[in-house]
C-alpha cells in the first residue's frame, strides 16, 4: 500500500497566528518621524494634543488650571503670562476620549470646560492634530490652528 504525500498544514498552522501578531504589532506601533507629514493627511487621526495658553495681559493674577479625563488626572497647573500647557493622548475606538479643565483666574472661574471630546474635536482638530485654548479677560477663545481664534466661553 502506497503512503500518500501530506500537505504541509502544520506548518501553516504554526505560522498563522505569528504573521498575525506581527501585523497587529506593525498596526499599533507608532508611526516613525519620516512618516509624520504622510501620516497628516489620513482621514482618520488616532493621536491628538491639547494647548492651553496664558493670554492674560500681566502677572497680578496667574491663571490656574487642572484637567482631567475619566481615565487621566493631568494635576493642577499656574500658568503665567505667554505659559503653555499641553498634553497629548490617543483616542479610544471603543469608549469616548472626553478631556475637561477647570480654570480660575483670581475671582473668577469655570468648572468642567471640555477641551476635547471625540465627537466634535475630532473634527474640528483633525487637520492638524491640535486642539488649542486660550484665556483672555473676557473668556476662552479656542482654535484648530493657533491663528483664527473664536470664542466659546465666557467668564
């Protein structure tokens, strides 16, 4: 009786679930610096950063800030006149990315400002990835492109 030639399934078997990790693993990786202005034009943005400014007029008062997320405390900031400060973050696919700060500049204050949140700054952001807020005397003006400024909140 003549033994029949077996296809080499077992080998495939092994070797299925390594090219698949691999590729998850190139998926998820980050993006090399060369890649950066390509990566600019996709559609979808998986990584976002947030600037708050100091656009107070002097030092009498300091602006304070803390912002938090459900999964981040980000910790309470002072910021003096021209300061900046910024975080960045990934989005999730599965959950919403809801970023809020609570601002106070001497009397005055506002409590629970989203500065990001994925329905609307993706959007809004997606071009260049920044999200930027500035404090001024008369509220916070917020921009996707640290130039054309509208206002959103008053104090």
């Amino acid at each position: 009786m003549k033994s029949k030639a077996r296809m080499p399934y077992n080998n495939f078997r092994t070797l299925t679930p390594l090219l698949c990790m691999l590729m998850l693993a190139s998926c998820i990786s980050q993006t090399p610096v060369s890649y950066a202005k390509s990566v600019d034009n996709l559609v979808i943005r998986f990584r976002y950063k947030v600037h708050i400014i100091n656009g107070l007029p002097d030092n009498a008062k300091p602006l304070e800030l803390s912002c938090h997320s459900n999964d981040d405390d980000l910790g309470h900031h002072t910021l003096w006149k021209d300061q900046e400060f910024q975080f960045k973050f990934g989005i999730h696919f599965w959950k919403k990315t809801h970023f809020v700060c609570n601002f106070s500049w001497g009397s005055k204050s506002l409590n629970d400002i989203t500065v990001f949140v994925n329905e609307v700054e993706t959007r809004t952001c997606r071009e260049t990835g920044n999200c930027f807020w500035k404090v001024e005397t008369d509220g916070i003006y917020f921009s996707n492109n640290d130039q054309n400024w509208e206002k959103r909140f008053n104090w």
